[in-house]
C-alpha cells in the first residue's frame, strides 16, 4: 500500500490577472495530520478547493489512493471519502440540527424516514462531543459555536479518509477544543488522514505531525512539525520578522466613560460594569456564559429586560443598533460576513453606510466620499484592487479591518470587538492590534470578547469574566493570568 493517501503535483491555478497558485505540491500520509498553514490570501483556500473538487487546476495532477484522478467534483471527492468542515458554516439555518446532520444520507425504512434511528444517532454522535446541543433545536437558534459543533457532528456520522478542517476551533471554548483534539486523535489512530488549517500556531505545534507552509501562491516549506519554532514559521509565512506580537498601548486611562448597571435580558442576570476611557476592557468566558449577549443589548441589537446604560454619566436608552451609533457605539460582531459586512457590496459602500445618516441633505458628495474612503484604505493598510471590489471577495483579516473603518466612519468612542481576530492570520492579527492600541491612544474606549487567551493577556488593561450570564469576577495588573481567568470562567 502506498505511504500517501493523497499526492498534489506541481498544482497550479489561473484565474482572470491572477495566478492563485503556482507549481504547488503538497502530499499527505494516511492516518497522519497535516497543517496547512499561511497567511490569508496565501492560497489554502484554493488549494483545498482543488482537492475537494470545487475547482479543477489550470495545471498538475492529484493522485488519490494511488490513482490519478481527472475531472473532480465534490461528488465524486466524497464518494471517495474527502470530507471538509469549513470555516464558513455549511449549514440550513431553518432545518433542526439532526436533519442538517442527516441532509443527503438519510436513514429509511420501508420507503419512509427512520427518524427514531437517526435520532438516536444523533444523539450518540453529539455525545462523544461532549456538549448538549437538542438534535430538533433549529440550527439558527444555535450560537456560532455550537453550529460548528454540528458541523463536526456531520462528518463524524460520515467514512471519511481524508478529513480537512479549516479553522474548527475559531468559535470553541478551551473546553469545546480539548473535546476536539480527543476526536481528531480518536479519527488518526482509526487511520484518518487529516489536513488542518489553523492561524492559531500552538494548536498545529499540539496536534500536527507535518505542516507546510505556503506564502503568494506557491509552496515554501514543508518540515516535521517539532522540528520547527513558532517564529521560524511565522517568519516562513509572512516573508519577515513580526516583532513584538501585542504592542504596548500604554492608554492615559481616564474617568468612567460607560457604565451598565444590573442589566438583565434573556441570557444575561443582573451585570454591572464600567468602562474607562482611553482602556480596553477585556471580556472573558466560556461559549454560551452571556459575554456577546451583554455587549448586543448595549449596543441595542438584542433587548434588555432592565438595567441602566449610562454614558458620560447621563443615563441613555439604547432600543435599537440605530441609537446605539447615536450616542458614539459601535459593534465589531463575530460573525463579520453575516453580521458586519454587505458581502455583495463595494468596499466604499460598506465603509461609509453606517454613517450615511450624518450627511447633509439628499445626495452624497462622491468627491468627499471618495476621499475619506482613501483616508481610510490607507490608515487600516486595507489590502484589495480597489474601493469598487466587493467585500465578498477580500480575505478574512481584509474584512475586518473594512468592518473596523466601517465604525471609525461613524467616529465612534467606544468600539466593541467580539472575537476580533477570528479566521485571522498572524500578520493581520498585528495589524488589528496595533489598530486597536491606536484607537485608545486617541482617547476611545474598547471593549474586547476573545475566547483567545494569550490576545485577552496582552491587549487588555482589566479583564472580566463571565459565567453563566453572571459577571463573576474583575481581574487586573499582576492578577491577570489564564490561570485565573479560568477558575473564575469555569468555576473551579
């Protein structure tokens, strides 16, 4: 039998004035895990898109179980066992969670569906992930963690002998990883063999027993893991050293901008905070402890049942994202392309339409328009074609850094990033970091949701945590450590 379940020779890949890939060669073992890994825009997206069959190369061969393989498609890629959770959910929003699960390979009996036997299944295959999740709850009820917790779900009901995960811990708690990395050792020692794509480099040094790099299309190095260092990999994958990775904002901390008092809605029981002008605050828990929920009933998007929200000391009323940007809030959601981006829309329009209620009368003044747009394409170091590309098209760092002008557009003086560098490679992570220090440098105020320790460590200036819709604890100066965060998180 052949040491290698899958082969990619000299890959290449044209599209109109770009080459994407060029002379790219990749293998992998069976029952091995293989990291993909560079910077957004590099080509791992192409290059699996190729291996899945969603795209035929320009040129090369991929030979899989030792045949060669001519016109791919993703049919024929599953028939032969090629399985991918993405890191954009492949998921009907409207469906429960076991028929997403089941779509396509439903269990039958005498001609009808077998729903007891799949919803046992069901239940069986979310019990080795070690949460609860209802199999007859709708998928758009769930949070983004938990979705991709289905996704993983599917595949395991699946004979998959090459699994690709592309960023599955994005949107996991550490616990939700720990649970993951147990399955993805489980699939190995069955003989799965695994690609796994992940900006987060300590999860590649855990799990990884190879990792290639790739940088502009084409393939650098492909090296054991352990006998790599983290910065040898960085610096492989950006072309440069980084230096230091969270740059010291050193704010002059001022008075109490924002305060929320006792606010209560339907996940979030009676929490009280402030937040000082000038600082970042972080916000640390577990999935599902009512950190994002918090911020959206400030920022108007979900509906408090009671409390306060005082601003500069006056008490305001916040219904709606609308009054939200009245008073100077903005919200860098999660879920930037569902919830942040006009996806379909120019870069232009999704910088300015925020703001488009401050302008004077009925038309816009393109010229003027135009000009702060710029401003701002060149203050985020925004990396596209133009302002008339669409923002569908940008990677994932690209994206949020157009949600980012989207809000400094409005003026905003409190900024809420909830998971800011989610899907984000290493050298955009540096980018928004130093983004963010800027703003509190200029007198704004941040408030930070990252399920990241290390980025909660070292951008924040105090941290709390959340438990069970409860804010259970403040930590600051030499009592922040993950230590810390975690037994008031978890509640150890």
């Amino acid at each position: 039998m052949d040491e290698y379940i899958l082969q990619l020779k000299n890959i290449t890949k044209h599209f109109p004035g770009v080459k994407a890939l060029n002379n790219v060669s990749f293998d992998l073992k069976r029952g091995e895990i293989h990291a993909l890994v560079g910077e957004n825009g590099a080509g791992k997206s192409t290059l699996i898109k190729i291996i899945t069959g969603a795209l035929e190369p320009s040129e090369g061969q991929i030979i899989f179980d030792g045949n060669v393989i001519t016109k791919n498609d993703p049919t024929k890629s599953m028939k032969n066992g090629i399985f991918t959770i993405y890191q954009e959910l492949n998921l009907l929003s409207a469906m429960s969670v076991m028929d997403n699960m089941f779509l396509g390979k439903e269990i039958e009996r005498n001609g009808l569906l077998n729903k007891r036997c799949m919803l046992e299944t069901c239940n069986s295959v979310i019990e080795q992930l070690g949460v609860e999740i209802n199999p007859k709850s709708l998928v758009r009820d769930l949070s983004v963690a938990y979705q991709q917790l289905v996704e993983i779900a599917k595949v395991l009901l699946t004979e998959s002998k090459v699994l690709i995960m592309d960023e599955p811990t994005a949107p996991l708690s550490d616990n939700e990883i720990e649970i993951l990395f147990g399955i993805i050792q489980k699939l190995k020692t069955k003989g799965v063999s695994i690609i796994y794509i992940s900006h987060k480099l300590d999860e590649i040094f855990e799990l990884a027993d190879r990792t290639t790099v790739i940088r502009d299309g084409e393939h650098i190095k492909t090296m054991n893991t352990h006998d790599a260092t983290k910065d040898e990999l960085i610096k492989l994958m950006i072309g440069r050293e980084l230096g230091d990775q969270y740059p010291k904002h050193n704010p002059e901390v001022g008075g109490t901008l924002l305060q929320i008092e006792a606010l209560t809605n339907y996940r979030v029981k009676g929490v009280s905070l402030a937040l000082k002008k000038g600082e970042i605050l972080g916000v640390a828990g577990l999935v599902g402890s009512g950190r994002t929920e918090m911020v959206r009933a400030v920022f108007g998007a979900d509906k408090k049942h009671s409390g306060k929200i005082i601003l500069n000391g006056r008490e305001i009323t916040v219904k709606s994202p609308l009054d939200a940007i009245k008073y100077g809030i903005g919200l860098i959601p999660e879920d930037r392309k569902h919830q942040g981006l006009l996806l379909n829309q120019t870069i232009r329009l999704n910088m300015t339409f925020s703001s488009l209620r401050n302008a004077k009368g009925l038309l816009i003044n393109k010229m003027k328009e135009t000009s702060f747009c710029k401003e701002l394409w060149q203050k985020l170091n925004i990396r596209g074609a133009s302002l008339a590309q669409k923002a569908v098209s940008l990677s994932g760092g690209n994206q949020q850094k157009v949600v980012l002008a989207k809000w400094l557009a409005t003026q905003c003086d409190i900024l809420i990033f909830d998971e800011p560098t989610r899907g984000i490679d290493v050298g955009a992570k540096r980018e928004i970091y130093s983004l963010m220090s800027q703003i509190t440098s200029e007198g704004k105020s941040i408030i930070m949701i990252s399920s990241e320790m290390p980025e909660l460590i070292g951008m924040s200036d105090r941290i709390v945590v959340f438990r069970e819709g409860k804010l259970v604890g403040e930590l600051s100066d030499d009592i922040i450590s993950q230590e810390n965060i975690l037994k008031m998180a978890a509640n150890y």
